[in-house]
C-alpha cells in the first residue's frame, strides 16, 4: 500500500511538471509573437507602449507562475525557466529600442541659425531684455520643483528628481533605464495611500534612489546596480542585481536570484501605514533561488543598525526637504562618492 501511494504521488509530481511545461511553453511562443509584433510600421506609439506594457505584464506573470510552482520544480528546472525568461526580457528590450524612432540631429542646423540671428542688429531694448532674460535664467532656485510624472511607463531619465504619478485602482507601472536619479512616490504619499498600486517593474536602473509607493502585488527588479530601493509590496522578485540596499516591508518571503551584494533592512517608519503595522513583514527572510547549497547564502545580508539611515533622514525626503541638486542628493546617502 505505501509503495502504491508512492508511486501515485511520483506520478501526480511528474503530470504537475509536464501540465507546467506545456503552459510555459505556450506562454513563451505568445509572449514571442508579441514581441516580434513590436517592429511592425502598423503599431503607432501609443500601441506600441500598450504592448510592451503588455509583454512585460506576462514576463512578470511568467516570473511568479515559477515561483509558485516552486514547491514540485527541482533547482535545475527553476534554473531553466528563469534563464528563459531572462531571454524574453533581453529581446523585449532589443525591440523596444529597434522600434524607437531615430533621434534627428541637428546640432549643424541649430548652429547655422544661430549664425545667421548674430549678424541682425538689434536694438537696445532687445539687448536689455535679453540680458534679463539670460540673468533670471542663470539664477538657481533655492528648492527643486516637483512635478508628477503623467505615464505608467517612465524611460530614459539621467540625473532626474522624477515623482511617480498618484495611483489609480488595479494599476500598474514599469520604470527603466534610469541612472544618477531620484525616485519619489507621488506628493500624497506616504501618508494617504488611496489606491496602492497592483504591480511595478523596475528594470536598468543604477546610482539611484529609488522610494516606491505602496504596491499591493508584485515588485519584478532586473539590473539595479549601487541603489538604494524603499518598497512594500506583497511579492519581492529582483534578478541580476548588485549592490543595492533594500529596506522593505513584505508580505511573502522576498526572492532575489543572480545577484551579489544586496543588503536588507526594515522599511522606516515614516514610510509605514497604520495598517502596515498590523502585517507580518517578512524583509529578513530571504529566498536565494541562485544559491542551492545547504549554507547561508553569500549573496545577500542584513544591513546594521547602525549602517541604517536615521528616521529623519527619510522624513526629510519624504517632505521633499531634498539638497537642491539630484547630484548633491545622491551623496548626502553615499550612492555617489565625491570625486
């Protein structure tokens, strides 16, 4: 009798397994197709940002379609997959920039017209405006102005204060390629959170500040390099990371696969919500899905008490009490060094 039950439950294991691969499979050649429909001349750009949007949805649903079978996939199986979806990601982003359309440059044009203005008289009231003008334009502000961000979707920002836009019910966000920035939730946060978010992407993202806003599902992270990260969400996944500092409230064992040297800490308190608190967080404990020995992973850590930034450090933030340029802010927290 013991044996026959073994051997059912061999046999259920093995059915789970080969039901799961059919699906991936299905999934992959979909997702494929939808990938290769980038280029087409028919899709303008408003289409064109739907299906990416809707491409990187399925890699990030692909993603937690693994981790939940996790329980009956072996190591090399998850492995497998994760290498799949990895290779979806990088042809999604080879897409997305050949679909770009080409940046005109008009560097000669710009200079001959300015040439060409030199040489007209002007008279001394246009002299005198000018100088004003060119003088107020000089001037730096005391404070950076914030505005929020109108896309789901933010791409390409260098040395940028960028503010998320305020949520609205089941949405979703992808940010990517983002260096030497600052990433803040939109203005009502973080102590009204009306509608968190459902899922975030973050994907090429390095020397930056990254505070989220409340996400109520998912976060799926490739590539963020020398950041610091402030998120809650219920499903941490970061792929292919390094050196980033987390400080996190999550509902779900966290996941990181591929990465070195990410640190963990708690989320700050001026960044919690009274129903926060009444949660389990789960931020010290750690799946590594690229590490499958017996001994701690070396991958990953918990950050010190005393390495942690103080409360009023994230308050200030949070208030926008931010040093004046994005470069200054950066090294106030040590993701920039002084040169």
């Amino acid at each position: 009798m013991e044996n026959a039950t073994t051997n059912a439950s061999a046999e259920s294991e093995a059915t789970l397994k080969e039901r799961f691969y059919r699906q991936f499979q299905n999934e992959v050649n979909a997702l494929e197709k939808q990938i290769e429909g980038l280029g087409t001349n028919a899709l303008t750009g408003a289409d064109r940002n739907a299906s990416i949007e809707n491409c990187l949805a399925g890699i990030d649903r692909l993603s937690h379609e693994v981790k939940d079978a996790s329980s009956y996939l072996p190591a090399y199986d998850r492995r497998a997959y994760s290498n799949s979806i990895k290779t979806l990601s990088d042809k999604l982003e080879r897409s997305r920039k050949e679909a770009e359309p080409p940046k005109k440059f008009r560097f000669k044009s710009a200079r001959i017209a300015q040439a060409a203005t030199s040489t007209v008289p002007r008279s001394a009231a246009e002299e005198s405006q000018s100088t004003v003008e060119s003088s107020s334009q000089q001037t730096p502000t005391s404070q950076p102005t914030f505005k929020e961000e109108q896309s789901a979707t933010i791409f390409h920002r260098n040395n940028a204060y960028i503010t998320l836009p305020t949520t609205s019910g089941n949405s979703s966000r992808t940010i990517a390629n983002i260096t030497n920035s600052i990433i803040l939730p939109p203005l009502s946060e973080p102590q009204t959170v009306a509608s968190p978010l459902a899922s975030l992407i973050l994907k090429d993202i390095s020397t930056s500040l990254i505070i989220l806003p409340q996400i109520d599902g998912p976060i799926h992270m490739t590539n963020i390099t020398s950041s610091i990260l402030v998120a809650s969400c219920r499903q941490f996944r970061m792929h292919a990371s390094r050196d980033v500092q987390v400080y996190l409230h999550c509902g779900s064992r966290p996941i990181i696969e591929d990465c070195e040297g990410v640190r963990f800490a708690p989320l700050p308190e001026c960044f919690t919500t009274p129903e926060m608190r009444t949660r389990l967080n789960r931020w010290d404990q750690i799946d590594d899905f690229g590490w499958l020995k017996a001994e701690p992973s070396p991958h990953f850590s918990v950050l010190g008490e005393h390495e942690r930034f103080p409360e009023q450090a994230w308050r200030d933030v949070a208030e926008r009490k931010v040093e004046k340029t994005v470069e200054d802010a950066l090294k106030a927290f040590g993701i920039l060094k002084d040169s």
